[in-house]
C-alpha cells in the first residue's frame, strides 16, 4: 500500500486526520463540483454474498486504469455479520480495500462512537424518570444497541448497525444537520400521547461530541490504490443501507465518477437508496450495475439455472421503473460453464438490457474493463431517474407501493398494532415521510422460503417504528428482527491472531 497521504495528495484532500500510515478520516468540505453517480447493486444473495462489493471495487479500479478520475464510496461493516457467517465486507481477491482487518473490525472507531452516542441517550432517558420524570414520559420506544449479532438482547437492544443513530448519522449533510436530527429522535410518548423529543433531555450536545470524528469520512485505498472513502454501515434488510450523506457528497466533489453500492437485493438495498437516499438529498444516479451469480439463480431455481433466471427478470424489472441505465453484471466463478453464462446473457440482452461479466476477484480492474466501458456509455445518455412514489401519499399508499411494485404482492395486510400506530402517525408531519420497509434479504417478499419470482404473496407489516431523526418510518415485515442471531458454526470460531496478524476474516 502506499501511505495514505500519497493518496490524500492524488485525489487534492489538503486536511487529513491520520490514523497511522493506511487510514485516515478527511477533515476537507464538499465542493460544488458534482462527479457521475454509480450504483451497485444486486439480486437476492444466497447466505455467502454474492461479490457485490468485489465487483464495486474491481469497477471503480476499472474506470481508473481507463483514465476516468474515479473515487469509491462504501459502507464501513459491522462485526455483526464478520463474526456470524457473512464474514468480512472489504472485497476479496485482487479486489479489495485495505487494511482488511481493521477495517472489518475496530477500524477508526466510528461504530463504537455511535453505539456509545445511542446508549448516552438511553442512559439520560433512565435519569430523567428516576429523578422524578418531569416531562411525564409514559412509554419510552427508543432502544439501546450494540454491535454484535446476539441473540439474548433482542428484547431491549437493537444492533448498531440498525439503530436511529446510525440511520440519521448517514442521512447528515454536516455536524449541524446531524445535531439537528439527533434533537429530533422521539424518544416516547408523554401522558397525553405526544412526542417526546431527545433534545427535551438536554443531551444532545454530548451525544455530538461523541460523534465529533466519527462524523468525518474515513479515507484507505484499494490494492490498485484507488482512493476510498468508507463511511457509515446501515443493514439494508432493516435499515436503508447505504455509506453516509457526507462521505457521498464529498466523493461527488473530488472525482469525475462515484462509485457506491446498496445492501442486499436491488429490492431492498437499491430500493432505499433511490427512495430515502436519493430522495433526501435529490441526488440522480446516472448509471445503475445490477451484480448476479450464477450460484444465486441456482440457489432461486432449487438447483435449476432456467427457472431461477426469474430472480434476475425480477430485479431487472423493478430497477426498470426508476431508470433504463441499466447493465447486469455476472460476477463470474471458476467452476461457471460457459453454456450458463451465454444463457443469462441471452436472457438480459432479450429484455434489451446491457450485459457483461467480471472476473474481477481473480483479475482486479482487468476482470472489469468491459463493465467500465459500458457504465461509461450508460452514463453518457439522458439520465431518466425517477422516484417510485411521491411525499404526499398516506403512509399506507407508500407501503402499498413498495410492496405491489417492488415485491410484488398482491395485498398488504396489518397487525392491530400497526394499524393503530400508522393511524396516529398519518395525522402528524410523519405523513410526508418515506418509507423504510425492514424485511429478509433472501426472498422479494416477506417470506425468505418463497425464492424466484414470487408473485401475488401478502405482505405481513406486524410493527412500525418511527425515526424521526432520521426522517423516515421503519416497517418491520413478516419474521424480521433488529438484533441478529449467530450461526450454528459462524465465523468466529475461524478467526484467531498469528503474531500481528489477524486470520480467518474472510
């Protein structure tokens, strides 16, 4: 690797923050200059992933070596998934952000400074009531979180990565924003059924100065030493699932071309990015990469390439009604024949959609040449970017929308408590809010055995949370929870220190 200040000078960051010679967090303001915006995205993963982010950096580092100024912006991973059996999210084989290890891990600390930030918060709620509770809190709806998949806290705790804070940490434009959306988290309800705000607790100052360097971008590099900004981790099965607000404008302003992804499917990830992300910010993505597998259509068909291609046909459909820049990638595996591959690239060219494949774990940039060329062709036509639904809508008619246009279903239908805190929330400000629907990755619907292309299902909302900091509402479907359990064998019986080395994150 080179030193990070190397990479700093390349890309004209002139304020730096150095966490040793590899990392840093970038201290520089966004410009007004705005670069291309790429996304990456992804049918339903099988259990291992799918390369998603392997592909991400082999694109960026593509579009470098054919002379376009590229700068990639990713999420920063949880050690949620690292130690369950997801494992690590810095790419893999020459395809890949370093330094690995720390940045799977502890990296600059971001994580632990909102887990801390988030749990301040419930410390100063528990004070207030026990010092005579003089905003009259009757029901308290905020939880505490931590960053660990763990089964026996799921009662009380969420996992950080699915928090408020974490949501309204990645939709902040700068410290004012963000002290600003952390005042607006509702805490609970008072005696007469009315918000109660975290800013009524008189502690907001000291959550932002727990977040006082976690706010800033953190700057590595990948091995082909393109510069990388990775910022902020959301799950996108419960959250929105996207790298922070502040990490993305400032990458729009120091390169020609962004390079970003979304978690998961297209039908969760990719769905939030354009609704909420882009939404929030009017951002116009003018290229989207939509990454399949072979073992993933495989995994959608029971076994059978033909009947899971519906899978793909589903994403492809759903990206189809925001823009038709659109390129499915096939992120290509040894053992794939080349009767499979020509027959997903017969199936995407008849529905007249740009296709290519990347062997870009095994080649770097070279694996990824021709997905360069053709985003760069992508992002040379008009961009037609729309949103799926406007602000005006009841939340309802939002949820409605999702789930008949994007997964699908035929109907939607509510627990008693759903509907009753929708009908309460549909009467304030929140009615104008979208949408963040939490649901498994490995199905379009709400049930992760229903694979393919499943069609006419029910959408089961059994929970509705507002984050008001963050400025949406958060559905949960069907069996979904916000604090993870591990695997029966997960990854950390695999993980181990040899010396200075950490092995076994993969």
């Amino acid at each position: 690797m080179k030193k990070i200040t190397e990479i700093a000078d390349k890309l004209g960051v002139k304020e730096l923050e150095l966490y040793g010679d590899n990392k840093a967090k970038i201290k520089d303001k966004p410009s007004n200059r705005k670069a291309k915006l790429i996304l990456v995205t992804a049918t339903n993963p099988t259990k291992y992933g799918e390369g998603k982010t392997t592909i991400s950096i082999s694109l960026a580092d593509a579009l470098n070596k054919i002379g376009k100024n590229t700068v990639l912006a990713l999420r920063e991973p949880s050690m949620g998934p690292v130690f369950g059996i997801k494992g690590g999210a810095t790419g893999g084989g020459k395809a890949k952000v370093e330094p690995e290890d720390e940045i799977n891990l502890h990296f600059t600390g971001d994580f632990h400074a909102i887990t801390s930030a988030n749990d301040l918060l419930c410390a100063a709620i528990d004070n207030h009531i026990y010092f005579g509770n003089e905003l009259k809190i009757k029901k308290v709806i905020f939880k505490r979180c931590l960053d660990v998949n763990d089964r026996a806290l799921r009662e009380g705790f969420n996992i950080t990565a699915a928090s408020e804070i974490m949501a309204l940490f990645c939709l902040a434009k700068d410290m004012d924003d963000l002290k600003e959306k952390l005042g607006n988290i509702v805490i609970g309800y008072n005696e007469d059924d009315e918000f109660i705000y975290a800013k009524d607790l008189g502690v907001v100052g000291s959550m932002a100065a727990l977040l006082k360097d976690a706010i800033k971008p953190n700057l590595v590099q990948t091995l082909e030493e393109t510069p990388t900004l990775i910022h902020g981790g959301p799950f996108a099965n419960i959250a929105h699932g996207c790298n922070s607000v502040i990490a993305t404008n400032l990458a729009l302003s120091l390169g020609d071309y962004v390079v970003t992804e979304a978690g998961f499917g297209a039908d969760l990830g990719a769905e939030k990015f354009f609704d909420i992300k882009c939404r929030l910010n009017d951002y116009k993505p003018d290229a989207v990469v939509l990454v399949t597998t072979i073992r993933a259509l495989k995994y959608n068909g029971e076994e059978d390439l033909k009947k899971g291609i519906v899978n793909l046909e589903a994403h492809i459909d759903n990206i189809s009604k925001y823009t038709k820049n659109l390129v499915v990638c096939l992120n290509r595996f040894d053992d794939d024949t080349d009767e499979e591959v020509s027959f997903v690239e017969n199936f995407v060219k008849e529905k007249e959609i740009e296709f290519t494949t990347s062997t870009g774990f095994l080649d770097g940039s070279d694996g990824s040449i021709s997905l360069a060329e053709k985003v760069v062709n992508l992002t040379e036509k008009e961009n037609d970017f729309k949103l799926l639904y406007e602000d005006d809508l009841s939340l309802k008619d939002k949820i409605s929308a999702i789930a008949k246009e994007i997964y699908h279903a035929k109907e939607v239908v509510y627990t008693d408590e759903a509907n009753a805190e929708i009908e309460k929330l549909d009467k304030t400000e929140v009615r104008n809010y979208p949408v963040c629907i939490a649901k498994t990755q490995y199905s379009i619907s709400d049930d992760p055995k229903k694979l393919g292309y499943p069609k006419d299902t029910t959408l089961t909302i059994k929970g509705v949370e507002l984050y008001n900091g963050a400025g949406f509402l958060t559905v949960l479907s069907g069996s979904i929870i916000k604090m993870p359990g591990l695997a029966r064998h997960s990854n950390y019986e695999n993980i181990d220190v040899e010396g200075d080395k950490i092995t076994g994150i993969i």
